[in-house]
C-alpha cells in the first residue's frame, strides 16, 4: 500500500524547489489513491516512483545577437516525460521567469492530458526563460533559430514533437520549423501549431478554445443545462481566450470579460463580433498583454489590477496561467451565482479554490480535460503530416468535437458521484492515470 503523505514527503525531499511540480502531483495523487492502492500491481511495480520521475530533462544554452549587436544568452530545457503511449508531446513556453519545476509540472500534467485524447501522444513539455516582450521580429527570428539549434539533436517526428504554449506561438513556431528543415532537409511534421501553407492543420490555433466550449457543453447537458444564453467571464487573451470567446459567442452565449497582465475588462456587449476578435489576434501576436487597448478601442470598462472574477457570471473559464485563480476568488465567484468553472489554462486554480468549488456544488473541469483540444488537434496534424494529407475545416472540427465528447465520458465513466454529480477532477485522474500505467506495465520496465 502506497501512504500517500510518505510518498509526497519523498518527492518533496527529492524536489525541493519545485512547488508547481508537487502541487500538480499531489493533485493527481490525492483524488486517486484509493484505485492506486486498489490494485497492489502498481505498488509491485513501482509505478507512482516511475510516473513521477520523467524519463530525462535536456538543459541547453541559447546565444542569440540582439538588435543592438550584443550578445543575449537563455537557458532553456526539453522535459520529456513520458512516451509510454506514443512520442512525447507538448508545448513550448517561452516566458522570462520559467524554471525547470514550472516545466516539470507542466510535462506531467501533459501525460495525462494527452492520454485523455485517445491519440498515441506521450507527455512533454519545454521552454526557455526568454522574455518575448518588447522584442522586434528579428530577434525572435535569431532567437527561435538558435533555439532549434539545439533543440533538433532531442526531437524528431516520431520521438518528440514539439508545439507552442505561453509566449510561443504561430510565428515563433515558423521561424523554429524553418531552422529545422534548413538543418534536417526534412519535411516531417516535428511542430505542430504549424501554419497551414507549410503542414499545419486547419483550426489548430482555435482548437484549445473551441474544445473547451465542447466539453462544457457535455458539462451544462449532464445537468440537463445549454450553453445558450449563458453569461461567460473569462481570463486572458491569448490563444486559448480568442477561441473560448469565439466559439461562446457562435453558440449563443455572452463573453464579458478579458485579462492581461495590467487588469481586466468588462464589455458588456460581449467579445462576440469578428472586428474583436480580429483585434485580439492582433494583441496575442503582440506579446503586450495591454487588454487596456481592447477597452479603449470598443468603449468597454477596463479595471486596472483587478481580475475579471468579481463579475456576475453563470460560468467561468480560465485562461491565462498556472494559479491565476485561488480560493477568495473562487469564493466570490460563488458567491455571484457561478456553477461551471472550465479550467482552460493549465493548473489554472489553486488546490483550495479547486476545493471550495466542488465542495459548493460547481461544475469542476480539470485544464487536462477541458483543455485537451489543442493537443488533441496537434495529434491530428501529425496524423495529416504522416499521411501527406489536408483534412478540411468540417473534418477536424468533428474530430475534435468527437474527442472531447470521449473525455467527457471518460470523466463521467470514473467520476460519477453517488449523489449524480460528476467529480471531474477524480474522472480526469482516474481514467488517464489507469491508461498510463496499465501501458507501462504491458512495456515492461
Ligand atoms: N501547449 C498546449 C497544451 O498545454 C498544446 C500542446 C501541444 O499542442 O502539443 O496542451
């Protein structure tokens, strides 16, 4: 039998400085350690100590020239966790203060995610501590070049497959892919997230959000509830935002909020036109965070250094960063009559806030369920590259909405309360922990 306070006292000791890290593992291991301990088949083979360990971490340099011809050095790293299911696969974060603990938390969480698509994906994740604010387009171009560098002696189409998260995105992704085909001569689909003219997949960039609008769909139709009409506060405006608010907006509900890094805005009229859309596109890609510019430009309300989560909602989505919504939120989101909280940022709540939402009847979704769509369309541009093949806009969109519908079910299938209600966070661990050690057992060790 595993003692799970022992277990976590030993992870702990062994990783001092990794707080996100600890907390992504107990997460995992606290809702599910009673099927762990369930079958004694998993302790015989070690199994906890060899899902918490990744398979090897790859720390490199980066040297870059700057626009004033100086020399910039990062540190970078490549977290392969776990390919038991298929190749690693996972995002890359380029943010200023990334450590290897953020990374390793990050990685972990993607094995599991991963598993949930149903796709042959194992979890991995990478970054570098470089600071894309304020940087021209040339020196993210010299940067992602010296980047991949290094980078394409690790990775490969069918060994780990890399794709973009915070700070990295469409065209950092281009400029890497570019580096790696000039050194490789290759066309493999090593990236995905890549654009359309050279392998990527069509609606990649909206897939985390759309895909989190899907899954609360099942969430809202398990309590014989619909989307339509539903008052939405969301964080963020980036990526994950965009497509939340788009595909929101498309089925009849009402996105009232963004964020960024200065405050928050509340538009009242909804982020549901085409023109608003357009416009956050446009500051994702400028890496500024200035939602202020959002206000300004639609006449919209713009509280500086607030969050958004004060506003009356029926359903809150977060969607910027690990921890960005802790327990005194998740009270006053409560408190305002909120009952669906889809996690679309990863780790985006704290324990306790997870905690106070599931012991006062809201809906719960996990980011490694409700977010499993980019990564989820990201195994499906591998399928395309592999086959040399376009599927159309129809094709992907019911794949994707086909996947989350089965992470839905498998959430359902191991988290279904005695009372109906569904503990997802439980039905998200129990299902991709069983996926991932009952494959590590038939590989053998
Ligand atoms: N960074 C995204 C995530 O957290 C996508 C990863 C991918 O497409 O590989 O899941």
């Amino acid at each position: 039998m595993y003692d799970l306070e022992a277990f976590m006292k030993e992870l702990q000791r062994k990783n001092p400085d990794q707080p996100e890290f600890i907390q992504a593992v107990r997460g995992v291991l606290s809702s599910i350690i009673d099927l762990v301990n369930g079958n004694p088949v998993y302790e015989k083979n070690r199994i906890l100590e060899r899902m918490t360990e990744p398979d090897r971490i790859l720390q490199f340099r980066v040297e870059w020239e700057n626009d004033k011809g100086e020399l910039e050095v990062n540190r970078a790293w490549r977290v392969q966790f776990n390919n038991a299911i298929g190749p690693y696969k996972g995002g890359t974060r380029f943010t200023k203060d990334l450590t290897l603990g953020t990374l390793k938390f990050l990685a972990f969480e993607q094995t599991f995610k991963n598993s949930l698509t149903t796709l042959p994906m194992g979890g991995g994740k990478g970054g570098c501590d470089f600071d894309p604010a304020g940087k021209s387009d040339r020196e993210i171009m010299r940067f992602c070049r010296a980047y991949m560098m290094e980078l394409q002696k690790y990775i490969g189409p069918d060994t780990d497959v890399p794709a973009g998260d915070l700070g990295c995105g469409g065209r950092e992704i281009g400029y890497m892919y570019g580096m790696y085909k000039q050194i490789k001569t290759e066309n493999t689909g090593v990236l995905t997230g890549k654009d359309m003219s050279f392998g990527g997949s069509i609606l990649r960039p909206e897939a985390t959000g759309y895909g989190a609008i899907y899954f609360a769909e099942e969430m809202l139709k398990d309590r014989g509830d619909k989307l339509e009409g539903k008052r939405i506060a969301i964080s963020g405006y980036g990526n994950v935002a965009w497509g939340v608010a788009k595909k929101a907006s498309q089925l009849g509900a009402k996105v009232v909020t963004l964020s960024g890094r200065k405050g928050f805005v509340l538009d009242e009229e909804g982020v549901g036109t085409q023109e608003k859309w357009d416009f956050l596109e446009a500051l994702r890609a400028s890496n500024t965070g200035n939602v202020e510019a959002y206000a300004k430009r639609f006449g919209a309300k713009f509280f500086p250094g607030e969050k958004p989560w004060g506003v009356k909602c029926d359903m809150a989505f977060p969607c910027a960063s690990q921890n960005e919504l802790d327990l005194a939120d998740a009270k006053t989101l409560v408190a305002g009559g909120c009952k669906y909280v889809v996690e679309s940022s990863n780790m985006g709540d704290t324990p306790e806030a997870t905690e106070y939402f599931q012991s006062h009847g809201v809906a719960f979704a996990p980011g490694k369920a409700a977010n499993a769509g980019g990564v989820a369309c990201s195994g499906l541009e591998m399928s395309q590259d592999a086959m040399h093949y376009r599927w159309s806009a129809a094709e992907v969109d019911e794949k994707l909405h086909e996947i989350m519908q089965s992470i839905h079910k498998a959430c359902v299938d191991y988290g279904r309360r005695a009372d109906g209600t569904v503990d997802y966070v439980r039905g998200a661990n129990a299902a991709s922990f069983k996926h991932v050690a009952d494959t590590m057992l038939k590989l053998g060790y």
